[in-house]
C-alpha cells in the first residue's frame, strides 16, 4: 500500500523559513519522482518543485530567486523527500501536498500558513 506522510508545516512570519517532509513508504522510491504540490484557498493545486529519481530538480515560476537550488531534496535511505523554503510571504500560504510524480498517489497536505 502506497502512503505519503507529509509533516512540517505551521505558523510562520514572513521572511521565515520552513522545511517539509514527506515520508513515503510502499513503492521502490529510489526510482521515483517526487513533486511538492501547493493548494491556496479558492486557487487550483499548482506544482512547487519537483525531484527526479537521479536527483535533478525543477521549480516553479512563483517561487525561483526565493528558493534556493537545494530547496528540493531526497534521501533514498529515509524514503523521504524535503522541501525547504525561505524567505515565504503571505502568498505561499497554501496546504501542501507530497506526490509521486505524475501518479495518483497524495499525501494528506500539510498547512503552511505565512502571517505579515
């Protein structure tokens, strides 16, 4: 059985920073994608950053230049998957979601919420 556990979020300042897990188990993940995925209220789901299983990575518009290169990173031993973000502002509130990439497969969100 597939699972993806997301965990990480919280209340956050802005110009804060956060790092979210997600834990996966069930699948060979050393051979998977993985994306973080972001739904803000009344907006549709939209891709944050993404990490192939060789390790390279791609992010979206909305958060390149705050973003670091690293932001997005795996840890095949953990079967875990990290975003870590920096400089969040009001607009990057959202629930966020884990995902093996282009598959059915999500996690249950977590909330980041950034206050001013």
């Amino acid at each position: 059985q597939v699972r993806l556990v997301e965990s990480g979020g919280g209340l956050v300042q802005a110009g804060g920073s956060l790092r979210l897990s997600c834990a996966a188990s069930g699948i060979f993940f050393r051979i998977a994608g993985m994306a973080w995925y972001r739904q803000a209220p009344g907006k549709q789901r939209e891709l944050v950053a993404l990490v192939t299983s060789g390790g390279s990575t791609n992010y979206a518009d909305s958060v390149k230049g705050r973003f670091t290169i690293s932001t997005i990173s795996r840890d095949n031993a953990k079967n875990t998957v990290y975003l870590q973000m920096s400089s969040l502002k009001p607009d990057d509130t959202a629930v966020y979601y884990c995902n093996i990439y282009q598959s059915t497969y999500w996690g249950q969100g977590t909330q980041v919420t950034v206050s001013t």
